[in-house]
C-alpha cells in the first residue's frame, strides 16, 4: 500500500512538473479557435475591393457568427501575387484564424504597386470602423490597435511598402515579396514594425539575391530572413496551377506552406500577442529548423503592462515609500528602467520631479513631492520602447520644505550660494556644509527658517573661499529630522581675482615677504596661508601683523610648509583680502 501510495505521488509530481515545463506548440500547427469566413467589399478613392474575410467564429463556415466574446483579435491585411486570385492563400487565412487573427485579402484591381500598399491599408482602417459600428458583426471585436501585413510576390512587396507608409503596423512576413515600383527596397529603413521575410532558396520568379536579401539588409533591426532551402516561388500557394513557372526546387508544397506558416505565425504571435512562444520560434531556442537558413537581428521590445500598487491616494510620509509591479521584456537580453515622475497636476506638465532606476521600489524625496502629487512610472528598454503604468498615483503630504532650487557660483573671492523654498513646515533651517572632495563635507553656517507656511523665500549665504568645494544644504526641522539637499560644485578663483599682492610671489618657508594691498580701515588682525584644497596650514597673529594699521603694506614670514601653491588672506575684523604665491 505504501509503495502505491508513493508511486502515485511520484506520478503526480512528474505530472505537475511536466505542466509547468509544457513546451511551446508549434506554431505551424492549427490554432484553438472555430474559422468563419465570408465576402466584403469597400471602395478607395474610386477603386473597388471585393475581399475576402477569415475570423473567429462561434461555428465553422461561411457567413457564421463572429465569437465577439473572445475578443478583440488582432487584424491582419493579406495581399495576393500577380495575376492570382485572393483564393490560392485560404489555408493561410483559415490558419491565422484558427489562432485568433481577422484576416482580410483584397482582389486588387490593378498591378499599380503604391495603390495595392494603399489598398492593404484601406483594408485595415475598414476593419477598425467596422469595430466602432454597434450595429455591424465585428462591432467590439477588432483589436485595432494591433495590425499586420502579409502576403505573396508582388502582393508581399506591397505589404511592405503599406509597413512603410504607416507606423502603426507592428508586424510584415511577407513570403518571397517581390520589389516595388516605387522602390520597397528603398523604403525597408522606414518601416518601424518588426519584419519577418520568407524566401525560397530557388525561387526562379523573385530570386533571393536581387529581392528578399536587398530587403533584408536594408531593414532596420527586429528583423529576419528564413531562407528556406529548396523552396522556389509558386509552392508557397495552395494551388499548383503555376508550377510550371518556376519548376526548381526540391522542397515540397505541404513542407514549404508549413514553413510558412511558422515563421508567420510565430512572428505574429509574438508581436500582435506578446505570446512568449511567439519569441521561441522567431529568435529563440525553437527559431532554427533543418531546412531553413534564419538570419535576424534584434532590438529591444516594448516591456509589458503593469501597475502601480502603492500607494496610489492618501497621506503619506516623507520620503514617500513608492512600489509598481514589475514590467517584463519578451526579449530575454532586455534590460528595464524605469522612470519615476511626479507632477502636481494629472497632465504630468510641468514635471515636478523625474528619476531612474532598475528596482520596483523608491523612496520618494521631498523635492518630489506637493501638498497633492500625481506620480506614475514609465518601463523601457530602450528610447523608443516605453510603456507607461496603467494607473497614476494622487498623494498628499505634509512636506517640511519643498526646495525648488539651490545654486553656488564663484564671486571673485567669495563663492555664493543661492536657493529658494516654496513651502516650509515645522523647519528650523539649514546647516550650510562645504566638501573639497565631493565626499566629505563639513559644517560652515546656519542659516534660520524665514517662517513656515505655502509662500515663497529666498535665502543666501557667502563663503569666503578661493579654492575649489563642494556645497550643500542640511535642512533641519525642530523635531530633529534632517533631510540633505545639493551638493553643487563652485571652482577654484582664477588668479587675475586675487585682490593681495605678494612679493616675492615665489619664496622659500621661513623667508619675508611683502603683502600689499589698499588700505583696510579697519585694522588688520589675522594673516592665514591656505593649501589649495581648502585646508588652512597656519595662522600669523604677532604684532608685525597687528601694528601694520591700515598702511595697505607689511612684512610677514612664510610658514614651513611644503613646496606648491598657497593662498595668504589678510582678515580685518570687518573685511578680507586674498593672494596667491609659491612655495619653491
């Protein structure tokens, strides 16, 4: 008993296991859905289209109702060879279908390439009006915001050229697609959906190198070329009534066509479903087959949708714990960021606050935050590839400063700084910390709070400091809580700035030298000599120094430091003067 008991748990977990790892179908294969089909006509600019119309539908056969339920599906546009009849492409209509695709084929009335890519088009946008029309079959079944183009020889060039002329278009797996007149080759750098090319290694009627290989090269990444081997033109139809056109070849029909359909159907899959499978069988482990030279290059895919999850209202603290669900790439070598941005309206115009990052949670600062914030954020993988989070956040906050902007800049001797407070709650004010490396900052100044309350203050403070540094702000409320702001850089003063001349200006530690300047009424108490990164290395306060009045010239000894640049400030007790010399 007990053996049975663990063999049927073994089987069970085999079982379970096997479900998780179920390996992709081959797209190639015939799709879940039941195929309607029936006859449409449209008119274009005075040319006349009777179409073909493939659909899932809730019984087989023609006229049969549209399963609208399990909608909307994706629209597919599919134009036909020349001189053939939209009728020798069924198997690939019902096929697509079958795995929930609106296919619409036109019987072009003309061989004027331009026109048949405008016909594709046409096609498509009778597809979405027939969605908004409560009172047609189709009404609420079209995806319309997903569409793609296909089709055979000249009909195949013409679908690429309708890629070309319209952006919307997100996919083209075009089979052995002829060039156009105008030029489709020369218009591949415009298509901006992904591109899939089906060749015939021996197509006699499009041959591979002045067609499909051309077209190939000059697409633009997110594309592929499946070369099938022994393939030639006409056995890509249903029919073989024009097989003796091009007779080379030693890939059969029912090969060639299933090839075909999955190459076509994978890379529609992948880019009108984001179906993971989709990817397997265009670029991934499952691309590749026996009979089938695959060449593609890649780019980054639009990440999936996702939401925001906290929190989306209410009060919060600050700074604001923010989280979002994580967004996905159907290619497995993206990478996704995402962008954070705040706003104190729900247009998001002006931003008030925008960073980057690769984890799902931020700890929003105050900079970003408003009495009420809007945020959302924004997945990509690459500039043109962006998905914006489905819903936005609105959040109030009760924001001890909102500093909308903190600058330094170098006056002479002095570096100044600047910053402006829109807001203030509960604050105290603002230690002032100057760094020479970027790193490590020490305190300067206290500037106090000009008061709390929604209304603007402006606040400055002046650093006498030559050399290069490094300023920030420490905001201090009286609960203690701090919060920094900054750092800015300020360089060093040019030396035409120094306002004290020293001479010699090149002397030996322990050597007199001469400080002179204009008259400082004020009376002379403090000469200091600073190293260049800002760190003082020794002080003169002896009677030479003290008696010196306000002559504007006196003599003091160089102090014993190390050979280099040194700055000498003479400090009164009302003012201050600055100079440059060198230690040899």
């Amino acid at each position: 008993m007990l053996l049975r008991v663990l063999g049927f748990a073994i089987i069970m977990v085999l079982f379970c296991t096997e479900s998780r790892t179920q390996p992709c179908a081959p797209p190639d294969q015939t799709g879940s859905s039941i195929v309607g089909w029936n006859s449409v006509t449209l008119q274009r600019s005075g040319r006349t289209l009777n179409c073909r119309l493939y659909y899932p539908a809730v019984t087989a056969g023609q006229n049969s109702a549209v399963a609208v339920s399990s909608g909307p599906y994706p629209m597919i546009a599919f134009g036909h060879g020349f001189a053939m009849q939209t009728s020798y492409y069924n198997s690939y209509y019902e096929h697509l279908a079958s795995h929930g695709y609106i296919v619409i084929a036109p019987q072009f009335p003309d061989t004027q390439h331009g026109e048949l890519a405008q016909d594709l088009l046409a096609c498509l946008d009778w597809l979405r009006q027939r969605n908004s029309d409560a009172q047609h079959a189709l009404y609420g079944a079209v995806d319309t915001s997903r569409a793609a183009v296909s089709g055979h020889s000249m009909g195949g060039g013409a679908s690429l050229l309708a890629a070309s002329y319209d952006s919307r278009i997100k996919a083209a797996a075009p089979m052995c697609p002829a060039e156009t007149t105008p030029s489709v080759i020369a218009r591949m750098g415009q298509i901006a959906g992904a591109v899939c090319i089906i060749a015939g290694s021996n197509d006699g009627i499009t041959p591979l190198a002045t067609h499909q290989q051309p077209m190939y090269n000059a697409a633009l990444p997110g594309k592929s070329l499946a070369v099938l081997q022994g393939g030639n033109h006409t056995r890509c139809m249903d029919t073989p009534l024009f097989d003796f056109t091009d007779p080379g070849g030693g890939m059969t029909r029912p090969i060639q066509k299933q090839l075909t359909r999955r190459y076509m159907t994978a890379l529609f899959n992948l880019f009108l479903k984001d179906d993971s499978c989709g990817w397997s069988y265009s670029y991934g482990i499952n691309a590749s087959h026996p009979s089938v030279s695959l060449s593609s290059a890649l780019r980054a895919m639009t990440p999936s949708a996702f939401s925001l999850l906290a929190p989306l209202s209410g009060l919060v603290p600050v700074p604001a714990p923010l989280r979002w669900q994580r967004s996905r790439s159907l290619n497995p070598s993206d990478s996704i960021r995402y962008t954070v941005q705040t706003s104190s309206n729900a247009s998001f115009s002006p931003l008030r606050y925008e960073t980057t990052l690769s984890d799902t949670t931020f700890q929003l600062p105050a900079m970003g935050l408003d009495t009420v914030t809007y945020w959302r954020v924004i997945s990509w993988t690459a500039a043109n590839q962006k998905t914006m989070s489905s819903n936005v956040g609105r959040i109030q906050s009760t924001i001890p400063v909102r500093l909308t902007s903190f600058s330094a800049r170098r006056h002479g001797s002095v570096a100044r700084l600047q910053w402006v407070t829109e807001s203030e709650e509960n604050s105290f004010g603002f230690e002032v910390q100057r760094s020479t490396d970027g790193a490590s900052f020490a305190a300067q100044s206290f500037v106090l709070s000009k008061g709390n309350g929604m209304w603007r203050r402006q606040y400055s403070f002046d650093d006498t400091f030559r050399g290069a540094a490094w300023y920030r702000l420490r905001q201090v409320d009286f609960g203690g809580q701090t919060e920094i702001f900054g750092a800015v850089f300020v360089p060093e003063a040019a030396a035409d700035q120094m306002d004290l001349l020293v001479t010699p200006n090149i002397a030996r530690s322990g050597e007199a030298v001469t400080l002179r300047t204009d008259k400082m009424d004020d009376g002379v108490v403090e000469v200091s000599f600073w190293a260049r990164n800002g760190s003082r290395v020794a002080v003169t306060t002896d009677s030479a120094a003290h008696t010196a009045g306000n002559t504007g010239s006196w003599v003091v000894q160089v102090p014993p430091v190390a050979a280099g640049f040194y700055l000498v400030v003479v400090k009164s007790a009302k003012n201050f003067r600055t100079g440059m010399f060198i230690v040899r």
